[in-house]
C-alpha cells in the first residue's frame, strides 16, 4: 500500500530528518505532497559539456575535468581564506574559488573526476584564464546520481539560511525517485483530456527535473505544459471551493423585495443630475438581483467619482420601502461619518430615519444604549457605521440589506458577521454540519452589496471576489473633468508654490499629502508636522490646518468639516483622506515624496480632487533616488486617469503576491500559480469548475477530488458560510 502523501512527515524523506525538518517547516513544507509542490524558481541549462579551451567569458557553462589542485590560500587584507580548486580537461585549466569556505578542500583529492558549472569570469590580476566563483561541482562516479547539479537542465529552488540550493535539489531527487509513484491524480480525465493536460506524475517530475529537450527559457518563464498542468490543478481547487461557495449562496433563503420604487423614484427626482448609463445599468442588476427569493452577493466597482454612493442610496430606499433595514459598514469614522452626513441630507425629507453608529469614545454610553434600542427595534431604517457594526450587544429587528464600502479594508469574516445579523433562523432542515450543504439552517439571509472604489483588474477579481457577481459602473458624471497630473523634482517647488497661491486666489482649497507624520532619523522623509509649519510660513495669510491618524476621532471630524466649510485653505495630511472625503471645492493636490506611494494609493489620494466644476491637478513631488518601479508608478499617473488601467500597471509592478496585501482573510493561498502570467487559465480552470459543479453539486462521483479540496481549503470554506 502505498504512502498517504499528505500525512507523511518531511522528516522522513531520505537527507531531511529532525533538524533540516525544521528549516523545511520555515519553508512551508511540513509533509512530502508539499514538497512535491514546492516547485523550482528558475532553471539553468548545465546540460551542455564543454572544452575548457572554448569557453567564454561571462555564459554559464559546465566543464568535466580532474583535480590537479586544491588548496586554501589566505587573504591578508580581507582577513579571510579562499579555497581554490584547479581542474584539467587536457585542453586548459579552469579554477573554482569559494571565499570563506576551507572546510570544502576535504572533499576533494588530485586526480579526482568533477563536474563544474558556474558563470565564466576572467582572472582579475592576471587578465587571462577562466575562472568559476562559487561553482556547483559534482564527483564523477559510476552512481545514478552523479548528474543530479550538472550536465542536465538544473532546477533552482528558493532556501532558507543551513539548507543549501544544492542539498535541496539532492533532497528533491530522492523524494522523487521514491514518493511519484505515490501520487494520486484527482482532476477528471474528461477534464485533462479537453484542455490536452498530461498526466500529475509526468508532470511533477518533469517540473522538478525536466527531460532533455526542454526548452529553458519556456521552464523560467513558467510555460512548459508540465507546469501548465500543475498551475492549473491549484486554479481548478480554487474555484472548485468558490463555486461551492456561490451555489451555498444561491439555495439560501432570501427577501424577494417587491417595492414599486416610489422612494427611489422621489430621490431621484430631487437629484440635480442624471444618473449616467452606467449607474442605471448597475441599479437595474442590482434590483434585479433583489427581486429573487435567494441573497444578492454583488460587487459593485467604480472608479474614484462615479456615483456609487447614489446607487447604494437607491439600494437601500428600496429595502426600507418593503419594510427592512439596511446597514451600510464603512472602514473609517471619517468615511462613515461623511456617507451618514450626505445620506442624511439626500433622504431626510423621506420620512425615513438614517443613524451614524461608530466606536468614538465621544458618544455617551447612555446614547449608545438608547441608539441600539432604536435600531433593535426597527425604529431607525438606515444605520450607517463602522465595524461597530458587527460588535455584540448590537442587533437588528430586519436587516433586510448589507452593504460593505470599500470591501478590501474588511475581512471575509466581518462581511459575514454583519450578514448573519440579519440571518433569522426559521427551522432545521437537517443536524449534520457539512460544508457541501451550506443551506442546512432554513434562514432568511439578507442582500449583500459589496463597493470598492479601488480598481480591480478583472482577473484579480474573479480570485478576491469569485462568489460574487459583478457590476462596474465604468462612466464618469457629464461634465468632471479629468485631474491634470504632473511630476515635479525636489528643484521646481517654486513653481508649486506659485500654482498653490494662484489657486486659493481664486477661492479653492488644496490638500498637501505627506507620507509620515513625523520626521525621523531611519527614513528622512519629509512630514506633515514640519511640512505645515514650512507652509505656514510660505503662505502666511492663508489658513493652513493639520489632520492625522493620530488626532482624536473628533479632532479629525472638526479639521474636516471646517475643510468642507471654506474656512481652510491648505489641508496638510498623511494618507487619513485616502478614501470617501469629498470636498467639491478642493480643486488642487501636492503629493510630497510621490515615489514612496503605491500606485493605486496615489490613484485614490488623487480622487480626492476633481469633485467640482473647476480644473483639478495633483502635482507629484518626487526626491531622488527613484526606483525603476517608483519611475514606472509616476510616469502612468502622469499619463493615465483610469484607475482600471492603472490597476493593472499596480499588478504588473507589484506581482500577485503583493497585490493580494489586499487579499480576503480566509482564502487560501495561491503558491504555484500567478494570476497575471496564468490568466488564461484561470479563466480556463473557473469554466471547468463551475461547469462540474453545476453537474455534480456534492462531487459525489469524484470523493478523491471532494477530499482534495476539502484539504486545500483547509476548512476556510466554513469562513464564507454567510447563512
């Protein structure tokens, strides 16, 4: 019988045991199937063996040869040892150098057979000979294994401090040869057949030691159809799990609302714009989606200034108008208290009343007491707040909507938490608690409109957002016109200050973003302490004020409203107004030290202007040195205001790994693929997922396959369990 890979300790693989256990463990591998998928990085071509006499400078090349030195030679000056080994091939000489090494002359002896690869470097006293700095080597014996590090394609793999690159691959060769034959390959043969997949085994071996013939730089570029294959099997799991998760969804009991939309008729009416294209095609999915007997889970994104505060408006007058609640969670008291304020104001003459709840330490307790009475009791329709929300002791009578802004500062789990403060038990269908039958409780769960206004590019969000459908309002209001960007260097603050004095001439307002609020030693940045007080005396017969995430949640509603009033000229800031702070007459931004920004945040910070009539600009202030990937961050804003291309450019510059800093907590991780180089399949692995899905809702003709992803979730699937 053979291994069950999954439960089978690392430590037993042949070379690991207890203590090189523990530095796998730092790797992330704690069972031999983890190493099996602890793919290589790159790959470098030793297969090709050549003369020493015809080597050249700078390739990397492998020589075969015999030892006729090896001796440790002291450096003086750098007080330290060199171990120098020459090797012949009887056309010329060659010699390996390892500084700080002696400890490796034992293992060698004159006359000894070698194999050597490395990058071919001239003898810098001499000016001629060849030369290898810290060369694999290999003894030519007459074992198997003897090619394992040269004269094949090599496979590279990323370690940890004690475990060399070397002793790694060796590991790997012998888990391999002794662990294939137990692998287990669950995918559908239907499935591998249609999208021309080989076989697990093949395509695990030939990953980690690809057969002759194989083309390096398809292997580093992660195209090879054996890597294919693997990327594939982890996208096909991922969205196996995220399509059970949408059908879970999709059999819940919902509110079939049926209102006649005089409410949302009545607030239009009061608007004094009309809705865009995009924003009545949104709604429209969206009341669609409200109608059905089963929980709406949308995402609804937008760039910077689209609207969606307004369709989330007419979302929630349509909840209210059947009867029921809607809460709307914001991440910030900034941002909630600004939505509550602009609501409050949009449907005050409604009839209908809206309440701010938050954590501040400034509401009495008595008034905390008496406002979740009101909402207990169902007397307050509309509760806007912050995780405060979702705290104990916090209850609704009929949440009937629940909507999340800026979904990327929230977890799985609180969207969940303020979901189930709707859900109202009504009676046991079953008592098994299984992840297959999400709909076990018979509950009536509420609308969930999840917002972002922080573009995602599509691929991206099929992975961060895959039980969601999906909405974009991709249409600015008639009339904004887009922020005229500009980068400037630390030598043309002249010129920024004659445009800020220009402005507030004309009676608008100008924020001045810094990234720290403090000036330190460990960084040198400039900051918004003593980037105000430089300002002040610039500038001083204007108002200048400063807001940070350091001011007392009060503090910083005052700084604000005072901005929104007029009565500041210059608002010095860190990156607290990121998000939701909409001042219409703020018509120009200064980012200082832009190169130290990401790109979507220097997107969101610029949304922040161009809220008005008038001609907005955000001037980018860079200071040297600039990054290659800073350069690139400030040449697209300079370039470009669609947050969807600029996205995109994020994820490109950053990679998925640092993109997903957003990532819901409760997904699993993504180790073998990259959703901007597998795109296509992942959009391959979403269509067979779902598809097999909609055939077989339990997996029940595939229970190797079911357990498979069970694993690979690792139970998180329980976090999506909004019922």
């Amino acid at each position: 019988m053979g291994k069950n890979l999954s439960e089978f300790p690392v430590q037993y693989i042949k070379g690991v045991g207890p203590r090189r256990a523990k530095l796998f463990n730092t790797l992330g591998i704690k069972t031999a199937e983890e190493a099996l998928y602890y793919l290589p990085y790159r790959y470098e071509d030793r297969k090709n063996i050549k003369k020493i006499s015809a080597l050249g400078y700078g390739r990397l090349e492998t020589v075969i040869g015999k030892v006729v030195a090896a001796e440790i030679i002291k450096l003086p000056k750098r007080n330290m040892k060199l171990f120098e080994l020459t090797v012949s091939d009887g056309s010329g000489l060659v010699k390996g150098k390892w500084f700080n090494q002696p400890f490796l002359k034992k293992n060698f002896e004159v006359g000894q057979e070698v194999i050597l690869s490395g990058v071919v470097k001239r003898n810098p006293y001499r000016g001629i000979g060849f030369e290898f700095d810290n060369p694999e080597y290999e003894f030519v014996t007459d074992d198997g294994d003897a090619f394992i590090h040269t004269a094949r394609i090599v496979p590279i793999y990323r370690t940890t401090s004690g475990l060399s690159v070397r002793q790694l691959r060796t590991i790997m060769f012998n888990l391999i040869n002794t662990c294939i034959k137990d692998v287990s390959d669950h995918i559908p043969d239907e499935i591998l057949r249609r999208n021309n997949f080989p076989g697990l085994t093949e395509s695990i071996l030939n990953s980690h030691f690809p057969e002759s013939g194989t083309d390096t730089d398809s292997l580093n570029s992660g195209a090879s159809i054996y890597q294919k294959r693997l990327y594939f099997d982890e996208l096909f799991k991922f969205e196996l799990g995220l399509s059970v998760i949408k059908r879970g969804k999709e059999v819940e009991k919902g509110i079939a609302f049926s209102s006649d939309g005089i409410l949302v008729k009545k607030f239009i009416g009061t608007l004094k714009f009309k809705l865009t294209s995009a924003q009545q095609r949104v709604f429209d999915e969206i009341i669609h989606d409200m109608r059905k007997p089963h929980p709406m889970n949308r995402l609804l994104q937008g760039d910077v200034g689209c609207g969606k505060t307004v369709i989330a408006v007419m979302a929630m007058l349509t909840a209210a108008e059947c009867g029921y609640q809607a809460a709307l969670m914001a991440p910030t008291e900034i941002l909630a208290g600004q939505h509550y304020i602009n609501i409050h104001r949009m449907i005050e003459d409604m009839g209908l009343k809206v309440c701010l709840m938050t954590g501040s330490k400034n509401i009495l307790r008595g008034e905390r007491e008496a406002l979740r009475c009101d909402i207990a009791s169902g007397k307050i329709n509309i509760i806007i707040g912050t995780h405060a929300l979702i705290q104990e002791g916090v209850e609704f009578k009929n949440l009937g909507l629940a909507i999340i802004d800026e979904q990327h500062k929230f977890g799985v789990m609180q969207r969940a938490l303020l979901k189930k403060k709707g859900s109202r038990v009504q009676g046991f269908k079953g008592s098994k608690k299984d992840i297959w039958s999400p709909g076990h409780l018979d509950t009536l769960t509420p609308d969930v409109l999840v917002m972002t206004a922080t573009p995602i590019p599509r691929t991206l969000s099929m992975t961060l957002y895959g039980d969601l459908d999906y909405s974009v309002i991709d249409e600015l209001p008639p009339g904004r016109r887009p922020v005229i960007t500009r980068l400037f260097n630390a030598g043309q603050k002249e010129y920024i200050y004659r445009a800020i004095a220009e402005e507030t001439k004309k009676s608008r307002q100008v924020y001045v973003v810094y990234p720290v609020i403090d000036e330190t030693e460990k960084t040198n940045l400039k900051s918004a302490i003593i980037g105000r007080e430089a300002l002040e005396k610039i500038f001083p017969k204007l108002k200048v004020e400063l807001i940070h995430g350091r001011l007392k949640p009060q503090e910083r509603e005052n700084v604000m409203a005072s901005f929104k009033k007029g009565e500041i000229d210059v608002l010095v800031s860190t990156t607290v107004i990121e998000v939701g702070v909409d001042v219409p007459n703020a018509a120009m931004m200064l980012i200082v030290h832009a190169e130290r920004f990401g790109l979507s945040q220097l997107h969101q910070l610029r949304g922040r202007v161009g809220r008005g009539g008038s001609q907005s600009y955000c001037f980018l202030l860079m200071y040297e040195p600039v990054s290659e990937d800073a350069g690139r961050r400030l040449d697209m804003m300079v370039k470009s205001s669609d947050g969807f291309k600029i996205a995109e450019e994020d994820l490109s510059i950053r990679g998925p790994g640092e993109f997903f800093g957003t990532r819901q907590a409760g997904m699993p991780d993504l180790k073998l693929a990259n959703i901007i180089r597998d795109a296509r399949l992942l959009d391959t692995a979403r269509k067979e997922a779902f598809a097999l899905i909609d055939k077989d809702a339990e997996l029940n003709s595939f229970p190797e396959l079911k357990r498979g992803i069970e694993m690979f979730w690792k139970g998180k699937i329980e976090l999506f369990k909004t019922s």
